[in-house]
C-alpha cells in the first residue's frame, strides 16, 4: 500500500472512531438523536469505503500469490520431466547391461542403488 493509501486509510480509521463517539454521545439524550442517526449512516458509508480498499489490497495480494503458485508449478514441471528423462537413461543402461549388450564396470552396490532408483 503506498503512503497516499496509508492516509487514507488512517483519516477513515479516525473518522470511524471519532464517528462512534459521537454516536455514543447520541444515546445520552433523545434531543441527540438526529445527531446518533448521521453518525450512523456516516459510519455504515465509512466502514464499506473501508471494506472495499481491504478488497482491493487482499485481490493484489492474492493475484501476485497466484501467480507464484503458478510459477512454482512450471518449476516443479520442469524438475519432474529432468527426473523422467534421468530414469529412462538409468532404465535403458540397465536393460543394456541386463542383456549382457554393454558391460559396466560398476561398483555392485552403485549398481544396485541405480536399480532401486529405475523402480
């Protein structure tokens, strides 16, 4: 939220808390009533401007969450296909050395954990 904003925002804060002092004020005394009736349409057009800037900042917010969201998502997208094509390499090394077609010369323990890794 930018400084213009941050004012705006805290002379309505000010003004919704002066306005319910007033309207306090105009339970004191039916003399006071139209007094008590402006603050209170005052105060209800208040609170909605209120409202609708808190909107309008939760709305930002959420665009630029989802928007991360989605970037994290091709990002995970990307990983998952580099693990798809590093398998299918170990897959096809294996079938090749299973088939007796290349020789390793692989550690058996190395050997085994590329396997485990293939499933």
């Amino acid at each position: 939220m930018g400084p213009q904003n941050e004012r705006k925002q805290r002379c309505i804060e000010y003004a919704i808390t002066a306005l319910e002092l007033l309207e306090k004020i105009g339970d004191a005394s039916d003399v006071l009533a139209p007094l008590k009736a402006v603050c209170g349409v005052t105060l209800a057009i208040l609170n909605t401007i209120e409202v609708g800037m808190l909107s309008r900042l939760l709305l930002r917010h959420t665009y630029r969450c989802t928007q991360a969201m989605d970037r994290n998502k091709e990002s995970w997208n990307e990983v998952l296909d580099t693990i798809h094509k590093h398998r299918s390499l170990f897959e096809r090394q294996i079938s090749l050395a299973n088939s007796d077609q290349i020789s390793l010369n692989l550690d058996p323990e190395l050997l085994a954990s590329i396997q485990i890794y293939a499933r």
